[in-house]
C-alpha cells in the first residue's frame, strides 16, 4: 500500500526536489503551500495552507485525512533565513523567524499527532540544519530556530515512542537553493550599524558556501533511502566531509578553540 507523504514548504529547494522524487516513487505526495506553485512536476497533490497559521493547517489535515484516511509520514520543511546582529534584531524580525523555522514545525506536528497515533504508527521528519548543532555568525535567531528543533524532537521522539511514532532529524550542511536569494537581511545592520562592514564581509563568505554547495537533489535521493529504513537513526547529517568534520571538531573540541576557527573562516578576526 502506497504511504501518505505530507511535506511543507514545496515551493522550491529542498521541499520541491523531496516532493518531486518521492510522488515519482511508491508514495502519494501531498504538499502545504501559501500559494499554488508554478513549475512542481509529478502527482503532487497541492494544498493551500501556511505552516504559522493553524487554522489553515487544521483544515488542510481535515482535508488530507478525507481524502485518504491516514498520514504516514510528515516531513517539516518550510523555513527562512534572516541575517544581521542580535543586536540590530527587531521583535518583528525575531517572531517571523522563530514562528516559521519553529513554530510551523510545532503547528504541524501537533495537528498530525492524533491521526498518526490513532493509526498506531507514522515518521516525523524535521528538517534542521547545522546551523542547529553550532551557532552561526549574523545568523543568531535562525541558529537558535534550529536549536529549538534539535531540542525539541530530542523530546517528541521519547513521548511518541510508545505510540510507534518515529522522530528523524535531518541535519543539511551548505546547498545550493532559493533559500540563499530568499534570506531576510535585518535593514538595521545593513545602514549605519557598527556591525556593517563585519556583516557585509561575512555574509558573502556565507552565500558563497551556500552557492557552492550540493544540490537539493542530494539531500532529496539519501532521504528517500532513510525513509525505507525499518530502523533509521535518530539524525543525519546531510554535508560535505569538511562540514561533518566541523561538526566532529565542535563536540570533541574545547570551545574556545572551535569558535576561533568558525570565527576565523567567516573572516572574523
């Protein structure tokens, strides 16, 4: 029996390249848009709903579970990136970015959760970062989102053991998607800032990383291998060796010594 896939955030990047593989496999694909996409290819079965409003997400669900009666896997992907100094942070800029990147993730999870445990089983699959394994220069708030889903499915994957919920963090490293053109750069760091020039000079070393990096396409094909694992780890990190062995270095490295290299590589002296 082909499974029920419900992914947010279709639109493009790795939202668009998981849809699209696994509507041209063995699942029936179903994806949570805030508007309708233009160039998704395969059976993808668009639903209008935004990922920080549960009203529209309760009836996306109700329409899905009408349709085909179950959910197995849901797979949150929906974020954004904003970029400047904590210091220059609004509290409008650091509310859009924590109730996209985290409460979206919460919002979704919570509408699925009586369903799968009704059904006696389903995967959660939350789309992280490693940006949530190490803080990032001028990127603080959305750092701190993805620390808040490490954390977070740390917890949920304890609570739904019992109910056969599986709980999968996917970690990516630097990909080369819209998700770069699409950050929100905080304006305040950008125009008369003491951060400005510092700012400047590491996010091109930032974008650049991300320009260079491994195509959606990747990360899409080794999540489809996980997702047929009848015991998958708890996380994956999805990077090139040099970003998994920073990740290696953070843990086994005392912490002044792994932030001057950090700070180093993105041009911070």
């Amino acid at each position: 029996m082909a499974k029920i896939v419900l992914i947010t955030g279709i639109s493009s990047g790795f939202g668009k390249a998981i849809s699209e593989l696994l509507a041209s496999k063995e699942y029936i694909v179903y994806g949570f848009s805030r508007k309708q996409p233009e160039d998704l290819t395969g059976a993808i079965k668009v639903i209008q709903a935004d990922v920080t409003d549960v009203t529209s997400i309760g009836k996306g669900v109700a329409t899905l579970l009408e349709r085909e009666g179950r959910i197995d896997i849901l797979i949150n992907n929906a974020g954004m990136g904003i970029s400047g100094s904590i210091e220059d942070s609004s509290r409008e800029d650091i509310h859009l970015q924590m109730s996209t990147n985290f409460m979206g993730y919460v919002n979704m999870i919570q509408a699925v959760l009586p369903a799968m445990r009704q059904q006696g089983g389903a995967t959660i699959v939350n789309i992280s970062s490693i940006g949530g394994l190490m803080g990032l220069p001028y990127q603080g708030f959305y750092a701190a989102s993805k620390f808040a889903v490490e954390g977070m499915s740390e917890s949920l994957r304890m609570e739904l053991a019992p109910f056969k919920i599986k709980v999968i963090v996917i970690q990516p490293g630097d990909f080369h998607t819209s998700f770069t053109t699409n950050r929100k750069p905080i304006q305040a760091t950008l125009i008369d800032s003491p951060y400005q020039a510092q700012f400047q000079k590491t996010l091109s070393l930032i974008e650049k990383d991300e320009q260079g990096g491994l195509k959606p396409e990747y990360l899409a094909r080794k999540l489809a291998c996980i997702l047929k694992k009848k015991n998958p780890c708890h996380s994956y990190i999805i990077a090139t060796l040099e970003q998994k062995m920073a990740v290696v270095l953070k843990r086994i490295l005392p912490g002044s010594m792994f932030s001057s290299i950090l700070s180093s590589h993105y041009g911070i002296k």
